[in-house]
C-alpha cells in the first residue's frame, strides 16, 4: 500500500520557520522525483519545490527561492521541506508528490499557517 505521510505544519509567526518531512512507503522511493505542492484557499495548487532521484538536482518557486530548501533522506525514505522566513503569503496547505516513470501519488497535506 502506497503512502506518503506529511508532518512537521502548524502555526507560526512571520519571520519563523517550519520542517516538513514527507514518509514514503510502498514504492521504490529512490526512483521518484519528489516535489512538494502548496494550495491556500481560494486558489490553484503551485509547484513550491522538486528534488530528483539522487537529491542533486532542486528547483523552486521564485517566492521561495532563498528561504525554503528541500532535501532527501533516500536510506529514511523520506523529503523534507526546511521553510525559513515565513511570511503570511506562505499559509496554505501542503503536499508531498511522488512521480516515477509510471506513477504519480499525493500525500493528504498538512496545514501551515503564518500569522501572528
């Protein structure tokens, strides 16, 4: 049974920070591209950050670039998101995505929000 298990959101105040870690199970995690989606209320899910297969190769959304950085622990199967100087613009919730060469899954979420 495929699953990816977000954890690591809350509430924090502008200027924080938030690590979200995303556990796989159930596919060959090493494989997968891994991407990190955010979707606030009212508006369309954005592409916030992606790793490749080995971790050596990032991309990032330019409102993030600088402050959110996104790593991966193959032997742990797991991607984090290391999300420093918050801002309010940052709330929404966010999602872990795994894409192979075949297959595609999504985690449930896990809501940040930035307020204070």
């Amino acid at each position: 049974q495929v699953q990816l298990v977000e954890s690591g959101g809350g509430l924090v105040q502008p200027g924080g920070s938030l690590r979200l870690s995303c556990a796989a199970s159930g596919f060959t995690f090493s494989s997968y591209v891994m991407r990190w989606y955010r979707q606030a209320p009212g508006q369309e899910r954005e592409l916030v950050a992606g790793i490749a297969t080995a971790g050596g190769s990032t991309s990032y959304l330019g409102s993030v670039k600088g402050r959110f950085t996104i790593s991966r622990d193959n032997a742990k199967n797991t991607v984090y998101l290391q999300m420093n100087s918050l801002k309010p613009d940052d709330t929404a919730v966010y999602y872990c995505h795994a894409r192979g060469d075949y297959s595609v899954y999504w985690g449930q979420g896990t809501q940040v929000t930035v307020s204070s």
